[in-house]
C-alpha cells in the first residue's frame, strides 16, 4: 500500500548505489547486506598476480570523510524564502540561494537530479589567503552557523589556508570533493561542468575530477589568457595563463558540447556549389597510417566508381568498373573514415574525382546543415582580449561606477562557455558565484539569442572583505555580504535589459534550520521532545516554510508556484506533483485532492490532526480498497 511516514532526509547516495547493485546483481546480497568480497569476485577478472592489491590512488588525509560527507544524508537543513530580496517572485525561474553550497546542493539533490546542462565554478584557488569551508560530518547546520561567524566558535573557526599550514592541499581537497560528487548527480547525460583553477591545485583538481566524473570524460584543460601583462608578483617567469578544465558526465553523448559557428576563412573554403548549398570536399581516406586493415579491418574495403558520371558503389557493377582501395600512392594500406553502411546510406555525399596519380574519393561537406551554419570544434587556447581580468573589472565598473569585486571574471568568457554547453532552455548552476559574473552570462546570452536559459547561483553570504581596495569600495557603498553585492548586480544587470520576453527576475532562498523538529535522544532534552507530540514543526516557523521545505525535500523544484488554499498546498513541476495538508481535512480528503491532480502519481504529506485517529484509519483504508486512488496517490504522515 502506498502509505508511509515523511522522511525529511536529503537522499543517501550509497544507500540508493546499493539498492541498484542489489537489483543488478541479487546473488551478492547476504542477510540484508551488499557482500563485497562476492560483488569483487562477480566482477572482477581472474588473476593470480600477486600484485592484483595495487593500484594507482590519489589519496590525502580526511579523503574517507570527505566521500561519508557526499554520501551521507541532511534533514537538518531547509531553505527560507525572501521575498522582499527577490525581483518578480511570480513569474521568475531564477534563483538565487545564501547559504553553505554543500548543504544547498544535498538540498537540490531530488529536483534538480540529472536536470542541469552545465555547470560552471571558480571556486578558491588555495593561495595561501582564500576562505576554505570547514565541513562536519555530523552537524552540518552549526558548523555552517560557525562558518558564517553567526555563532560562537567554540574551537572551530572561519579560516584561510595559510601554506605554513601542513593541511594547505588537505582542506581544500576535503572541501572540493563532496561538492563535486554532489554536483555530477545534477548534471543531465549531455551535461558538462567548466572549473576554472590556477597553477596551485590544477593537478590536484584534475586527479580528483578524474575520480568522480571519470577519467574517460575529461575533454580538456583549456588555457585562458586573463592577465597578458602578467603577474609582476611571479618569481622567475610572468603567469599570463588561467586553465578551465572541462569534464562531460558522459563522453558518448555527442551533445554535450557544441561547435562554434564557421567564420572567415573557414567559410572560404566551402569553395563548391550544387542544388543542396555551398559544399567542401573531404577525402574519405584516413591520411593516420595508424589506422589501418589490421586496426580497423571493417573499415578496409574496395570501392567501385563509375567514370561517366563519378558515382560511387561499394558493389562492382557494369557501370561501377573502377575499384579503388584506400591506400597511398606509395602503396601503404590505410583505411576509409565511414564504414561501408554509411557509404550505402549516405551515398548521395559521396564522389570521385580523377587526379593525376588516379581517382580519389571524397565525401560533400555542406557549409549549412539542417537550416544552420556548419560549426567547428573549439580551441584549446582562449586568449581573446574580452576574456581577460580587465573586462572582468570592466564590467563591474560599468554597472556601479567603480571597481568593488577582486579579480572578476568576465562574462564574456562564460558566455563562451554557454555558447558551447548549452540549450537554449538549459538550467545553468554556479554554487561558487561570488559576484553573480555567471548570472550576468546568463541574461545577456538569453538577450544575444532570445534563450530560455535559468541559472542558479549559491553563494555563502561571506562577509566584504574590506582589507582590499575593491572591498572597501564595497564597503562603502553599503555592501557588507557577498551576497547583497551579487543579488544588486543581478539587479542592475536586468534593468539594462529592455527585452521584455527576456526573464530578468531571480527568486532568493536562504540557508536555515529545518522546520521540522528533529528528535534528540539526550535525556535532558525528553521534556522539549515531548513537545513533538503536539506538533512536528518548530514554533518559530510559518506554515509557508514548512510547505516549502516538504516540497523540496519531495523534490519540487524552487521555481513552483504553489497554489495555497488556506493551510493547504499544492506543488506541481514538471515532473512531480505534491499536496502538503497542513490544516484539518475530512475522510473524503483523497477524492477532494484526486480531482485537483494534473499528473498520474502524486504524493500527499499530512500533518495528523488532534483526536484524528479515527479520520486518518478511514483515509487508509479507503487507500487500501479503492484502486483508483491506491494507483495515483502516495500518502505521507507528518
């Protein structure tokens, strides 16, 4: 029966890795639990080798910790509206959240699971002054309290990583790794994840991105020119260079980055021209010796080519008497680019052409393709001068009339990024934001192509550093957070926008303590406990939050508008549907809600009535013996 008690837990990650390796493989199940020594033997390769224990491992103290922090569950944790922040709450699909990113991102964990396109972080490059989160695997809302000095201390302070300290690599990987593993789990099939490092943790980054994203998904370590001066600081040589590396979450999935448009002298060269367009011809041998009949046999074969009209068959026929192997004019075997089906199927692209050392074939390349200019694949080397820091400066100069952010970066440059990893409808996350450079991508990109993109920024509403230049010039202008400088920008940014089809408008959360009140086995605490019994919400809360935090932790995304009736709630998204049921409600309280659902299944969260025992058996058994609502309704107590 569909019926169950609410579980206020963020999900656990090895539980559910270990529901699919018990539904994959039963029989290495024993007594409720994954037997790993059989699951090695099941699929692990034979061997005898004595040295089959060894293997290459990136490992550093606190990295077992680190995985038990991405793996483990929150219910401690909720995020609040703020309204009052936020700009055109009713009709935005933007958000903006304050809070520890660890935290919000176990928060996003079921809405936005496998939902974003790209994601792009600059998170602390560990200079030897940048601010390192201090996560605790126990108590993750007081140590985020700690962090953002809104408590005492008590042993736990905010800190930067001096290098005199022995852990300066140690705590910026344990902060680095449960961050990404949470941030794979959000990324679509073809989405893609941009990281921009410096010199100190690139083989670092690089090794542990390697870990959870795989090593076969790495696409690149771009190089990106933002100081061409260089650094006057440097010793022995001038940094002019930044890297971005660049991981897919699946390689094979071909949409996962895109080429850019043609320009220029590549559009020369489409030097040909039938029916169909402009074309190239691209001659179908593979010039890499490397590929050849002993590599790739099946791309090893004849073809036949008719000299009167130049067509070209993989079958010999009266008319198709020319046999052509791939081979060079030297004699050395090497092989076609497409196998003989694709020659078949696509065979209107391919020709012949008579040359002076015998006939060649090629294949038609067409400058446009399905209405759109031909693309080329990016570069590896990004030194246009809009990339650069001074662009960065400039573009926060022309939004406050002076510089107030250290070292931005440009939002030309994540708008490449953009350009190349996403849809025009994507959802774009950046949970190191620090001024909303990203979100600025964002909006203008949607302005350049009339997008549909959102973005989401989470940023830890870390105080202006007014020790600088740039934060005391903050400082001054009434800034004392991170985060109110970056919502500001975001406001500025989105009255220059006069394009009103454009989504200009972002929604605010903020990190704070779950409404729900969490049971405390500490003796002391039995009389506050028996407080429970009366309600399953703290006192301080509104019935607002408390639906809000239910619905997320369902996994309704933060852009629903829910439609409030009274002390009842209902979240529809796109792909989930929930009735928080927070007021008194009768018997016929599931055929009331069956007429309101828009979706086939939906779930129902109740707060138990007082003296409501006898109203809460009748709705279970109506769930039990009618079918109808028992196929379409999951009930959840409070």
């Amino acid at each position: 029966m569909n019926e169950q008690k609410f579980n206020p837990l963020t999900p656990n990650f090895k539980t559910e890795a270990a529901k699919k390796i018990a539904a994959l493989f039963p029989e290495v199940v024993a007594d409720g639990q994954i037997d790993i020594d059989a699951l090695e033997d099941l699929i692990s390769p034979d061997t005898e080798d004595e040295e089959s224990n060894e293997k290459y491992e990136f490992t550093w103290r606190g990295k077992k910790q680190a995985k038990m922090i991405a793996n483990s569950s929150t219910q401690d944790t909720t995020l609040i509206a703020d309204k009052d922040k936020s700009q055109d709450w009713d009709e935005t699909k933007n958000v903006y959240v304050e809070g520890d990113n660890l935290e919000v991102l176990k928060l996003l964990q079921k809405a936005y699971s496998e939902k974003i396109k790209m994601v792009y972080i600059d998170p602390p490059y560990n200079r030897g002054h940048d601010f390192i989160y201090k996560d605790n695997f126990t108590n993750s809302y007081n140590n985020y309290l700690k962090e953002t000095g809104q408590i005492d201390e008590n042993g736990q302070k905010t800190t930067t990583s001096p290098e005199s300290n022995g852990r300066f690599h140690t705590d910026w990987l344990n902060m680095m790794y449960p961050r990404l593993k949470l941030a794979r789990n959000l990324l679509r099939d073809d989405g893609v994840i941009f990281i921009s490092i410096d010199d100190n943790e690139a083989v670092n980054l690089r090794k542990i991105c390697d870990e959870i994203f795989g090593e076969v998904n790495f696409v690149a370590q771009l190089a990106v020119q933002l100081n061409p001066r260089g650094r006057n600081l440097d010793v022995f040589m001038a940094k002019t260079i930044e890297y971005v590396l660049v991981y897919v979450k699946n390689y094979n999935n071909l949409s996962a980055i895109k080429g850019i448009p043609k320009t220029g002298k590549m559009i020369a060269e489409y030097n040909k021209e039938d029916e169909k367009g402009k074309f190239r011809e691209i001659g179908l041998r593979n010039r890499n010796q490397s590929y050849n009949p002993q590599t790739r046999p099946n791309l090893y074969y004849p073809l036949y080519v008719d000299p009167n009209t130049k067509k070209v068959s993989t079958v010999k026929t009266n008319q198709n008497t020319i046999e052509i192997w791939p081979e060079t004019t030297d004699g050395v075997k090497t092989c076609w680019t497409w196998m003989k089906d694709k020659v078949n199927s696509e065979n209107d692209l391919i020709i012949a052409e008579q040359t002076s050392n015998g006939w060649r074939i090629f294949r038609k390349d067409y400058l446009f393709k399905n209405g759109k200019i031909s693309t080329t694949l990016v570069k590896t080397l990004w030194n246009d001068k809009e990339y650069n820091n001074d662009y960065g400066k400039r573009a926060i100069k022309d939004l406050f009339g002076k510089n107030i952010m250290s070292f931005p970066k440009s939002p030309a440059l994540i708008k490449k990024m953009i350009d190349i990893g996403t849809d025009n409808d994507s959802i774009v996350l950046d949970f190191f934001s620090g001024s909303a450079t990203t979100a600025q991508a964002v909006l203008e990109k949607n302005v350049e192509d009339n997008g549909k993109r959102k973005f989401i920024m989470i940023q830890l509403p870390e105080k202006i550093n007014i020790s600088t230049k740039d934060g005391k010039a903050a400082y001054q202008m009434g800034f004392r957070t991170i985060p109110q400088m970056a919502e500001e920008r975001i406001r500025r940014v989105s009255n220059n926008i006069d394009d009103k089809q454009v989504d200009t408008g972002f929604r605010v959360f903020h990190l704070s303590k779950s409404t729900i009140r969490q049971w405390d086995e500490n003796p002391d605490m039995f009389k506050k406990q028996l407080e429970l019994i009366h309600s399953p919400f703290t006192q301080e809360s509104t019935n607002d939050q408390r639906a809000l935090e239910i619905a997320i932790k369902e996994g309704i995304n933060l852009e629903t508008n829910p439609v409030v009736d009274e002390k009842n709630y209902h979240f529809v998204s796109d792909d989930k549907e929930v009735f928080v049921v927070l007021g008194n409600y009768s018997e016929d309280l599931l055929r009331e809600l069956d007429k309101q659902r828009k979706l086939s299944n939906a779930t129902v969260v109740l707060k138990e009535m007082d003296d409501g025992s006898e109203i809460k058996f009748n709705i279970i058994e109506e769930l039990k013996q009618e079918p109808e609502l028992n196929d379409h309704f999951v009930l959840e107590w409070l």
